[in-house]
C-alpha cells in the first residue's frame, strides 16, 4: 500500500506536463511488478489494504481523472478513482 501511495504522489506531482492530446480523461494505471515468484501485491483478499482512507483522499484529490491498480499474476484491478471494489478475472 505505501508503494501505491508513493506512485500516486509522484505521478500527481507530474500530471501537468502530461498532454491529454484531445483525450477527454488522463489515467494512472499502476502495475503490480509480478515479475518474481514474490510478487507484492498479492491475492485479491490482499486489495482490501488499498482501502486506506489516506490513498483514497490522495486519489480523489489528483488531477487524474481514474486511477487503477492492476495485479496481472493473481488476475485482479482495483479502481481507486472512482472508487470500486476490486475486481478478480481470468486469464485466456
């Protein structure tokens, strides 16, 4: 969670310079590294840990219109803006 938090904050920091080029919503999609066995962000019963009051402000307050999490090993996204429950999928 405070790695979401510190993604979030640092991309608030450079949302305006990004061009929307005639987009009408800029978003913020963080990926879950998934590259090791390891991986951080766990299953789907972990996405209840994004629930923090302080990432949701820190969410709702940024200049992105929607901000998600995505776990691409365990198969799940989390809306964090606008706020949803996560949800699970399955791979092909």
């Amino acid at each position: 969670m405070e790695y979401v938090k510190s993604a979030v904050q640092q991309k608030n920091k450079k949302a305006p310079n990004y061009s929307r080029n005639g987009a009408q919503e800029l978003w913020l999609v963080i990926a879950a590294a998934g590259d090791t066995v390891s991986n951080h962000a766990g299953p789907l019963s972990e996405s209840v840990k994004l629930a923090n009051s302080q990432l949701m402000a820190l969410c709702q307050s940024s200049s992105f219109d929607r901000i998600i999490f995505w776990e691409r090993i365990s198969c799940w996204y989390k809306w964090l803006k606008p706020e949803r429950p996560a949800v699970e999928y399955r791979n092909p």
